[in-house]
C-alpha cells in the first residue's frame, strides 16, 4: 500500500473513532506504524518570546494527535534558561566545531515502525546537533522518513538534505516547514500537509 493511501486509511480511522494520539513512546493502533522524532526548545524563542512549550513539539502533537503516531522526543537540558541570543551563539559554535552534544535516555527502538516524522527548529541552516547525535543511534534503513521544520524565515534550509545524508537508504521525502509564531493557530496547515502525502 502506498504511503498516502496509509495516511489516508489513518486519518480516515481517527476521525471515525475520534482517536487521539499518545505520547512518550506509548502504542497506539496497530496500524499507525508512524513515530514522530523530534527536538524542540522551549523558553526563550525567537517571536514568540518566552514560552513554556516549544513550537516544535507543538507541530509534533498535532502530528501525533492527527495520525495517532507515536512520539519520541530528544531530551537535553544544555541550553535550559539561556536567552535567545547566547543560545544561538552556542548553536553556531556547535554546528562549526561538529559538536554532538549528549542526549537524556537511549534511542528507541525503530524496528516496529515503517514512517518516522524527524522534526526541529532550523539553527544555523539546518537541526540542531543534539539532533545528529541521536541520528548516529538510529537505523532507518528502508523506512519513509519525513523531515519537518519550525523557523521565522529559514523554511526547510537543509534539513532534509541532511537527512538524506545521513540515512541514504532511507526513503526521504518531500519536507514541511512552519514559522514559529503560527503553530499555536495552524493546526490545520498541518493537517491540510499530512492530507497531501
């Protein structure tokens, strides 16, 4: 079955079930097969301001909660409390020097899974590191993987060429990109996106 014809049945199931997505890893159908992976900051963000939810796991949620995917979050408190301008300063540092930086927990588990949604803000052209740390953990091989940004004016930038780069037998499509100041009201951007895969 192609890939949109499984959105479809998804999307198809959970309006006529009223079904909602769950969080943290947990099971949902058994037909969903779809996990999102995604880094997202919160505090102190470029437009929004300081905010308690990143508006990265905001989109991540409207994901979750449309196609009843699962979600794993990559989890690091480096830049807990930083302002807005030292953190993307350090992000820069990052991204130049090819820094890693550690992630809490270990990796999932993606055997069970045929889709995975790899989402995060664009720093500096591209994820941030602490997302290519986890990719090194990661087996996609053979899986869709379908990139996903927030940004104020970046779009995709390379996100998912990188993506491609570092799972080249992966099957990485065409991307969504979202400003950070509309997720809060833009729910249904998202859904309008996941009807056209």
């Amino acid at each position: 079955m192609r890939f949109r014809n499984i959105i479809a049945t998804m999307l198809a199931i959970c309006v006529a079930s009223g079904c909602k997505g769950q969080t943290n890893n947990q099971k949902t159908d058994k037909m969903s097969k779809s996990i999102v992976i995604f880094f997202s900051h919160a505090g102190d963000n470029y437009s929004v301001g300081n905010v308690e939810v990143g508006n990265t796991k905001i989109v991540a949620d409207y994901i979750t909660d449309i196609i009843g995917a699962d979600q794993f979050e990559i989890v690091t408190h480096k830049y807990d409390g930083m302002a807005y301008t030292p953190l993307i300063e350090l992000a820069k540092k990052e991204a130049a020097d090819g820094e890693l930086p550690p992630y809490e927990g270990k990796a999932p588990d993606l055997a069970a899974y045929d889709t995975a949604f790899i989402g995060g803000p664009v720093w500096w052209g591209t994820y941030p590191q602490v997302m290519f740390t986890l990719f090194k953990d990661i087996n996609l091989d053979g899986k869709t993987v379908i990139p996903f940004t927030t940004h104020e004016g970046s779009g995709l930038a390379s996100c998912a060429s990188d993506v491609k780069k570092q799972f080249p037998k992966a099957k990485v499509t065409q991307g969504f990109s979202i400003y950070g100041h509309e997720v809060r009201s833009g729910k249904s951007k998202v859904e309008k996106w996941l009807k056209s895969l």
